[in-house]
C-alpha cells in the first residue's frame, strides 16, 4: 500500500532516518501531525510560546533571524534553551533557514556564523535553487557534525551537563519573563520545572486525551521524554504556498530525485502534495499555508489568504492530499486562545490523518 495509507507507527519502523522514525513515534505517541510555526519577535516570546503549545505539537518551527534579542551563547542562549523545552515537551525543533546559495557557504551558514544552526535545530530546509550541490553539502556538513559530536560523547569533552530549562517566577538565570499582554505565559507563573529523567518515550509519555488539561498532561510530560537521537535532517522546499510561485514540476521532480540521493539525511519536503510518488518513497511531507475558519463560522468555508500571497488550506484538505504535517503559524499565534487554537488545529488535523489510514 502507498506510504499515505501506512500509521505513523509502521512508517517509523520502515524509514531508514533516525530521526523520522523518532518523529513519527512521537507523532503516534502525541496524537499530533501539528507543527507551529513559532514566527514571534523575541526570546521571551518564542519561549513561552514553546512552553505553551509544546505539548500539542511535534515540531516547532522558528524563524531565528526574526528574533531581535536571539542570544548565541551555545549553552545559555536561545537556542540551547528552546532545545531543552523540546527535549522536556517532546517536539523537535525545525529552523527554516531555507538555505540557497553555493555549497561552501551554506555549509559555514548551517554550522558556524552567528546562529550555528545545526546545534540546536534539529531539522533545516533548503531552496534547492541553485542546483543539488546544495544539498550534497549540507549532507557533508551533517555528517562532518554528526562524527564530532560522537567523539565528543566518546571522549567526554562536552561542555556542561544538560539540564531543564526552569521556568519559575523567582528563579534569577531562567525566568522567562511574561509576553506584555499575552495570555500564554501567566499560567506558569510560580511553577517550577523539575529535572526530567532519561526514560523510554512509552514509559510516562501517554497521547493526549482529550479533553484532558493542559496542565494534567504537562505534568506527565515533564516526567521523561526519550531524547532525540544525535542526527540531523533536512527538509527540501519542493513546492511553495505562495502565489505565482516560480516553482514548476520539473523542478519539485528535481528535489524528489535529490532526496533519493541522500535518503539518510534528507528527511522529505515542504509541499503542498505528497511526494511520494514511486513503489519505495517514503518521505515526511510537511505543509504550510494552513489556518482553519473561526471556529463558530462553517468548518468548510473559504480561507482568506493574508493579502501578502499567503495562501491557505484545511488542515482537512492538506492531510487528505497525502500530506503528514500541517505548519500553522497564524492561526495560533494570533488566536485570542493560542494554547486552545492549538488543540483545535492539532485536533483536525489528527483526524483527517486518522481518515486517511483507515
Ligand atoms: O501560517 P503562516 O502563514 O503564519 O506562516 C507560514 C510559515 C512561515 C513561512 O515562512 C513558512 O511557513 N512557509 C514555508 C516554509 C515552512 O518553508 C514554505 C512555503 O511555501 N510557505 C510558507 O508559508 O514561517
């Protein structure tokens, strides 16, 4: 059968990525095929919202370069600190940097600079526009990544011990201080974080119930969330939400066959379809421009793109047409309830997933 009518469970045990098999048992686990995509202006912002709808999504998606106060620091920065709500939520973390240039500068792009994306973002996108030699070179500099960070563990120089990000009221290093006018943080206030257990995922890590609480779940939660596994992944940007956009089906076709090219690294695509399109494709497809009605107008009703050349689909629609995981970035963050919105997407889109399977 095709891969779309396959569960998440048996696609994370036939994918040869790591970290696709961990995705996909997440998925399973969290009962959520929902990323956010985390477009917000500041460190605090960015980190409460993490913290917020963690436990709702798979996969959070950031944006650093919109991020005015992004701290570089490798083990105190903002980077370092989503890692950790990642870690203790479950969610991996996607940036998207949709790299586009020649490979010897997007290989210093992906691993030094300023941001050093590849230390804390598991997963990164590529414009495959300046031809597959792109690609080739983040798979190098992945791999190159991968073999220090064993020697690392192996010799035992890392710096620091991981810990959990602690989100409290009267903490001094840690506090994430609340989002002026936001709702998504005074939950936490006075709350402490504890130091979660390396434990297996199924141990404590239950799928959301719903109508279970937030706070309920996050308690279970915090007790211990397998860790990802030490890879990375690339996603390959092979179809746009954008209108008039310039990519045409020779060129998807073109980033189908360098996916195939590099099965161990290349994790599938942002589309707006399935890609996988031959017996032994077994690609995650993720897919932007999603945003559902409010939820007291007709669930089928039209989506308004946002008048920039956004345009938008049912999370009904884009899991139908084959496709895994619905960015939504939005339709949450603007929602007057974002933490709520998130379960009312996550909701949707689970069963438009569960449709498809069955
Ligand atoms: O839900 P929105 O419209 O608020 O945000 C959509 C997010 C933005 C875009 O940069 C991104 O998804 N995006 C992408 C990605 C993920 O690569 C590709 C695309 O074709 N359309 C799109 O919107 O952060």
């Amino acid at each position: 059968n095709h891969v779309s009518e396959q569960s998440f469970e048996e696609r994370a045990t036939t994918t040869s990525h790591p970290l696709s098999s961990y995705l996909f048992r997440l998925m399973a686990l969290k009962k959520s095929n929902l990323c956010l995509s985390a477009d917000v202006s500041t460190t605090n912002q960015l980190l409460s919202l993490a913290d917020s709808i963690g436990p709702s999504i798979v996969v959070l998606k950031t944006h650093y370069d919109l991020i005015s106060n992004w701290d570089y620091n490798p083990t105190t920065g903002t980077g370092a600190r989503l890692a950790r709500i990642a870690r203790r939520h479950g969610f991996l973390i996607f940036e998207d940097r949709k790299f586009g240039d020649i490979g010897n500068t997007v290989q210093m792009q992906y691993t030094e600079g300023t941001a050093k994306i590849i230390e804390w973002s598991h997963i990164t996108n590529v414009n495959m526009i300046p031809g597959k030699a792109a690609v080739d070179a983040l798979a190098e500099a992945a791999i190159r990544w991968r073999e220090r960070k064993q020697y690392e563990v192996k010799t035992d120089i890392s710096v620091g011990t991981p810990r959990a990000e602690s989100i409290d009221s009267d903490g001094e290093d840690d506090t994430v201080t609340p989002i002026p006018e936001s709702n998504l943080e005074i939950e936490r206030a006075g709350r402490k974080a504890s130091i979660v257990s390396i434990t297996t995922v199924s141990q404590h890590f239950e799928p959301v119930n719903s109508p279970r609480s937030h706070e309920d779940y996050e308690e279970e939660v915090f007790e211990g969330i397998e860790e990802a596994p030490m890879d990375r992944g690339l996603l390959i940007l092979a179809q746009m939400s954008s209108k008039g956009n310039f990519m045409n089906a020779e060129y998807t076709s073109a980033c189908v066959e360098s996916a195939r090219e590099h099965q161990g690294y290349v994790m599938g695509f942002i589309a707006q379809e399935s890609l996988n399109r031959e017996p032994g494709d077994a690609f995650l497809n993720m897919t932007p421009g999603c945003q559902l009605p409010p939820e007291q107008d007709d669930e089928d009703a039209e989506i308004q793109g946002d008048g920039k050349g956004q345009q938008y689909n049912t999370p009904a629609k884009i899991i139908g047409l084959g496709n895994d995981i619905v960015i939504v970035g939005r339709g949450i963050i603007f929602a007057a309830d974002p933490v709520r919105e998130a379960e009312r997407y996550r909701r949707k889109a689970w069963e438009a997933y569960e449709e498809r399977i069955a």
